[in-house]
C-alpha cells in the first residue's frame, strides 16, 4: 500500500523548512534507517531516515523548495511492483517545484500528450537520466515503450528512438543560484542565515541590552592548564582555555544563579541546570551546541564533549536537542586575537559572555607595575530579568574563580 513521506519535525519549535537535497531517487529501493533525504532547518541541515521499507515511487517536493510545511507529504513510498498513484495518498496537496526541473518523472506536458500512450490518461515513469535524454534528442516520452520495472522508461528505451516531440512553448529558465554582475556576486540567503537575521533583528529591539566588562588574568589559569595537559596519556585529552572558561561560567551561575534565568511576559524563570551554550563558526553561520550541566562535569568531560560536539556541528550531524534549549551561552573569539567585543543575547536566555583574547598588559600590584595576562570578558544581559548590580556580581565570581581556578578542578 502506498504511503506517504512527510515533511518531519526536526525540532519541537520546527514549523517549515527546505528541502535540501534527496539522496535517493525514484525507483530506488529504501529500507528503514536508510538516510534518503537532507532537510534545512533554521539551525542546521540534518538528515533523514527512512522508518518504512519499499521502493520510492514519487517525489512530491523536489530539491532546493523553501517554506515546506511540517507533516506535508514529500514522496510516495510504495511496495515492490505496486503502481504509483498519481499523487499523494493523504489528504495534504502535494507540493511540486514551480520552475524548476524535476528530478524524476513528471505528468507530461498537454502539448505532449498526442503521440500513442500519451493520449490516455497513464501517468508516464521515467528514469532522470532517460528523461534528460530525451529532452535532449527531442524525443515524446509518450512515444517510448519502457522496458524498466512497472513500465519505467529507461536509457536503453530512449536509444531505441521514438517520436520527435512537438515544440514546447519557451518557458523562462529557473533562477541562478549565484549571479554574477560586475564585481557583484549575488548569493541566495540560506535558511539558517535568514532565520539568524530575524532572531538576532528581534534580540537587539525587543531586549533590553546592558553590557558589563571586567578584564580577568589569565596566567595562574594558563598554570593549571599546562601542568594538566602535561600529566595527561598521550592524546587522551588535550584542555583548552574555552574549556575551562565553560566550567567557570557553570560555577559562577551556580555562585550567582540570578544569571540562569529567562523572562517571559508573565514570569521570570530560573534553572535549576546549567546548560552552557557555546556558540561554534560554521559555513551557513552561527550554532549553539549545549554543555549540559556544565558545573557538574570534570575538565576532561567538558573538553571532549566540546570538541565532540563542535566537529559534528560544522559536519551538519547535530541532533535538535544538542542546540537547542540552554540556560546561558558563551561566544569566544580569544583565537581571532580580538581585544574586547560585545554578544547579542540569544533569546530567550537573558546572558551572554563575549570572551576576548589574552594578551600580555601592564597591571598595577599595590604601588608596583607588572605584566599579566590578561582578558577582557564583556557581559551581554536582558535587563528585564537582570539588573545592573546583579550582572556585576556575576562578573566578579567569574573573574575569582578564573583568576583561583583549583576550584575547577576541586
């Protein structure tokens, strides 16, 4: 019996998203846990797996369509030797790319349907590549006796020839991905870009930012970091200062936990958990994969679960629940050399630390110069759940742990 592919909920807050790119295509046989599609969210770019076995008989949403509902049917999957029905077997519309070249067969056009089998009402199978070729020698697909499983018209059919097709009405060909004019190169916005233009567009006028700096040495941090990478197997960890930073931040929540908290219009709500969002580069943008409970895991913890997490987020192989939620998020761009800088809010967390690079500067001891290590960390707070002396105080726990930092490792 055939059966519907639909459009999944990647995430709980998932309405739509775009079709990516289909890994399988029409006849292909599908077992379950096979991955046949790539879906576009506004995170990231997941794969999906099949949950049924069978051959897939139609795509109903071909490649690179944008705004696709959740729960819309996105191909008919069919038994083996079973006939496609025309269109999907549920009760949603199917959606079909309005400009663009299907990637298999399609209900041929009525200037086509003339010629022998084309007069009936038949729904006409044909693999891509005999489509392309045909359209490329001028061929009627009706005209063509296919020789494939179910009728399918196949490359061997189209060799054989048949008639010429009759001449289409010119259609405007689909837009360009990229277009070049000039010393303009002009690249379509991605899902994920979009989505982060709205979001951090809502964050800057719907939130009340108040920024907060303190500078914090580094150098008995750097201490401790050396003396544990040295007593560490060969390659079985490696900790690094964003490492340790994520721990001091799950510590300085648990100190001042008035941080850990988000505002809604009926009532603040604070966490229990530390969940730390860490924000991590990728091509499409910007994600926040999520060290959970972060003030309760060990530095070795902390360092391979972020790496982990990282490597498979510039891969494209979070899962939803590893980026979203979170409690509270860190941005570092230490590596950058970048001086000091200010995060926007991720909503709806209230607080976000922008940490900077560590450099070497001249600090004052009593009545004595010295040199230090030192970071400036910038505090980005919603000054609807957080006040300014509260923000404060939360900095200044951060900078006395970084600055003690054996309470990391005690």
């Amino acid at each position: 019996m055939a059966t519907d592919i639909l459009m999944p909920a990647l995430s709980p807050t998932m309405t739509e998203g775009k079709l990516a790119r289909w890994l399988k295509n029409e006849g292909d046989k599908v077992s379950a846990g096979d991955v046949i599609a790539e879906i576009e969210t506004d995170k990231a770019t997941m794969e999906v797996e099949a949950v049924d076995e069978g051959i897939l008989g139609r795509i109903l949403v071909q490649e690179g369509i944008e705004g696709v509902a959740v729960n819309t049917p996105i191909a008919v999957l069919v038994e083996e030797g079973e006939d496609v029905p025309a269109a999907s077997s549920g009760q949603t519309p199917a959606i079909v790319a309005p400009a663009a070249e299907p990637v298999a067969a399609s209900t041929p056009p009525a200037s086509a349907k003339a010629a022998s089998r084309e007069e009936s009402s038949e729904r006409i199978f044909v693999s891509p590549l005999a489509k392309r070729m045909a359209k490329e020698r001028g061929i009627a697909l009706g005209s063509l006796n296919g020789t494939g499983p179910n009728g399918r018209i196949l490359k061997r059919d189209v060799e054989k020839g048949g008639k010429t097709a009759p001449a289409a009405t010119p259609k405007a060909a689909p837009p360009t991905p990229i277009a070049v004019e000039g010393d303009i190169t002009r690249v379509p916005n991605s899902t994920m870009r979009k989505v982060i233009a709205r979001r951090l567009t809502e964050s800057k006028t719907q939130v009340p930012h108040f920024y907060v700096s303190v500078d914090i040495e580094l150098d008995a941090l750097l201490a401790l970091r050396s003396k544990l990478n040295a007593t560490a197997e060969e390659n079985s960890f490696k900790i690094s200062v964003n490492d340790m930073m994520i721990k001091a931040v799950g510590l300085a929540l648990k100190k001042v936990p008035g941080l850990n908290v988000q505002f809604t219009e009926s009532e603040t709500l604070h966490f229990e958990n530390v969940d730390i969002s860490m924000a991590v580069s990728i091509p499409e943008g910007l994600i926040t994969p999520i060290i959970r409970n972060a003030d309760l895991k060990s530095l070795r913890e902390i360092s391979r679960e972020a790496k982990d997490l990282a490597k498979r987020a510039r891969a494209g192989k979070l899962k939803p629940e590893e980026f979203q939620g979170g409690t509270f998020s860190i941005s570092n761009m230490g590596m950058f050399g970048v001086r000091d800088f200010a995060a926007i809010i991720n909503p709806p967390q209230a607080g976000i630390l922008a940490i900077a690079s560590g450099e070497k500067r001249a600090v004052v001891r009593g009545d004595q110069l010295a040199i230090a290590t030192v970071m400036t960390a910038t505090l980005s707070v919603d000054h609807r759940a957080v006040d300014g002396a509260l923000g404060a105080q939360w900095l200044n726990a951060l900078r006395d742990i970084v600055q003690n930092p054996y309470t990391l490792v005690v």
